[in-house]
C-alpha cells in the first residue's frame, strides 16, 4: 500500500492553509510524539511522516514544487504574489537551508550572505545566517544580525534571544540578561530564556532571581511535556539551593548543561529535549545543528526535536513565516 501524500498525512485538505498546516501538525505531532509514545515504532515512524510532510507544506516554495509534483489536481493555485518561479535569491536561501542540514556551516553562511546580497528583504535569511554565525563563534556578527533584525521585527523572539546568547558568550552579562528578558516579553513560554537568563543572573550573584527563573522553566517544560529539559533545570536548582548559597559554579554533575551554555560555541539549545524535542540531559550530547530545528535535536541521532522543541520551532514559523519579508 502507498504512503499518504503529506497532505493525507497531516489530514488536511490541499487548500489549506499555512495556519490549518500548522495546527494539524501541531495536533498530530503531538499525538504521536516519540516523547510521549516510548518504545513504539510505528507512532515514531508516523511522527517522522509528519515532521516531513510539515517542513515541506510549511514553506510555500517547497509546497509549490511539492503539488507539481502531484496530480496537477493536488496543485494550490498559486497566489499573485507566488506565481512567479523562485527567484535566485531563494535559491540561495533553499541551498544554505540544506548546508546547514549536513552541518556545512560556513557553506551554508555563504549560501545565506549570498541570499541577502540578492533580495535584503528575506528576514528569514537574516535569521539562519545569526544562527550559523553562532554556530562558528563569530559572536559579533551574531549581534549584528540580531540589531538588524530587530530593527524590523522588533517582535521576533528568537533575534533577542540569539542577542542574548552572544552577549553572554562575550561576557556582557547584564546586556544578556535584557535581551533574553526582551525575548520572554515577545514569546513567555520559552524555558530556554529562562533557564539561560538564570544562568546569567547566578554569574551577577542575583541569586533569587535566578531561583525564580528556574522554577518558572521547570514549570514551562513539565507542561510542554519536556522531561529531561525539566530535570536539567530542577538539577541546577538544587545544586543552587543545597550547595551553592553565595553563588554558582557548575559541578562535574552539571557539565553537560555548562557544555550547552551560551559561552560553548555550540548552540545551547542542543542538549534541552526537542531541543531535541524533549530530552535534555541525561544522554549523550549530540553535535547540534545552528538552525533552530537541529537547535532543538536530541541527543543520541534519533534527529527527534523534543515536544518543548517542537513548538520553539513552530513558534518562529509563526512568527517569521517561510520566506518573510521585512
């Protein structure tokens, strides 16, 4: 028996729309989540379907190709603004988006760079070209780009927060603790600002603070279904709490959130489950991609985001759109 089309899989019509995509991935990925569905095969190999089947229809390009692809029945009517074929600055752009997936960072840098040099509105490139200077240290044009990007779209969470990890790499701690709180203020339920936030007031011995901040991410990742996210958090509080009352210094116990801090070179987002989409912590590290989905990767290679993951990723497709532009 054949696969579904990505539009079966997701159970919605080929007229819906970018929001109907969202909401029935949402639905469904959740429902099926390898998090939530242990040891079960064939609820991980639905999820992998649907994870699929949403990276395509999500983004308008790829889904135009997609239903061409199809019975020319399948295929969405193109909208004004779309009928024209990609320009080569998407190319561009879909090329750095599949460097980035085999870990070619710098390629894919280049592939982004070149993006922008093209058509300077696609805020999406902006974005993954933060992501990539991040993923190679290069913390100063990290915030280059986020002070572009914010400059245009002040709501976009992720460039305050990716702001916020630089900073703090480079040892700006209080100007990192006001971007992830700039980026709490635009998207409240992202564990991660917390837990980061925390780390970055323990270091300017705002003890309290940083208690306040972990309990609320502990909270956030219990009700997002992110298990190990929670324990890493409730292991920092209890180190805080129990043994370091005048302020932090991570323990041999701690190291594999320390490896994950702002100040590693490698995105902080990589050990936090769904991050890989739930699991945090307790398992091998895996070498994290730069792009918000490798961000939220598990480790082990599964390739699984975690549930909290999950709607971090979805969170920025809402907020930024496939290709947005300014």
């Amino acid at each position: 028996m054949p696969h579904p089309n990505h539009y079966q899989t997701l159970q919605i019509d080929v007229k819906a729309s970018p929001q109907e995509i969202k909401r029935a991935f949402r639905r469904l990925a959740r429902q099926y989540h390898p998090d939530l569905n242990p040891n079960d095969a064939e609820a991980a190999e639905i999820f992998r379907r649907l994870r699929a089947a949403y990276d395509v229809l999500s983004d308008p390009i790829q889904r135009r190709y997609y239903d061409l692809g199809q019975d020319p029945a399948l295929a969405v009517p193109p909208s004004p603004s779309s009928a024209a074929e990609p320009s080569p600055a998407h190319h561009h752009y879909l090329q750095g988006i599949g460097r980035e997936l085999a870990r070619d960072y710098g390629g894919a840098l280049e592939a982004y760079e070149q993006a922008i040099a093209l058509d300077p509105t696609l805020t999406l490139a902006y974005l993954h070209r933060c992501q990539m200077h991040y993923a190679l240290a290069q913390d100063r044009a990290v915030l280059e780009d986020c002070t572009q990007l914010i400059q245009h779209q002040a709501h976009l969470a992720e460039a305050h927060y990716y702001q916020g990890l630089a900073r703090f790499r480079l040892g700006y701690t209080q100007s990192a603790i006001e971007a992830f709180s700039a980026s709490l203020d635009q998207d409240p339920d992202q564990g991660q600002a917390l837990h980061h936030r925390a780390m970055a007031q323990l270091e300017l011995g705002e003890r309290e603070l940083a208690i306040a901040d972990l309990h609320q991410a502990i909270s956030l990742f219990q009700a997002q279904g992110n298990g190990n996210q929670a324990q890493a958090s409730a292991d920092l509080l209890a180190q805080l709490q129990g043994k370091q009352p005048n302020g932090f210094t991570p323990s041999k116990s701690s190291q594999s959130w320390q490896s994950r801090s702002p100040r590693s070179p490698q995105l902080p987002l990589a050990a936090p489950a769904r991050l890989r989409p739930t699991g945090l912590a307790a398992q091998p590290q895996r070498q994290s991609s730069a792009a918000l989905w490798q961000a939220l990767i598990r480790p082990g290679g599964d390739g699984w985001p975690t549930v909290a993951g999950l709607d971090l990723w979805l969170g920025l497709d809402r907020r930024c759109g496939a290709l947005v532009r300014r």
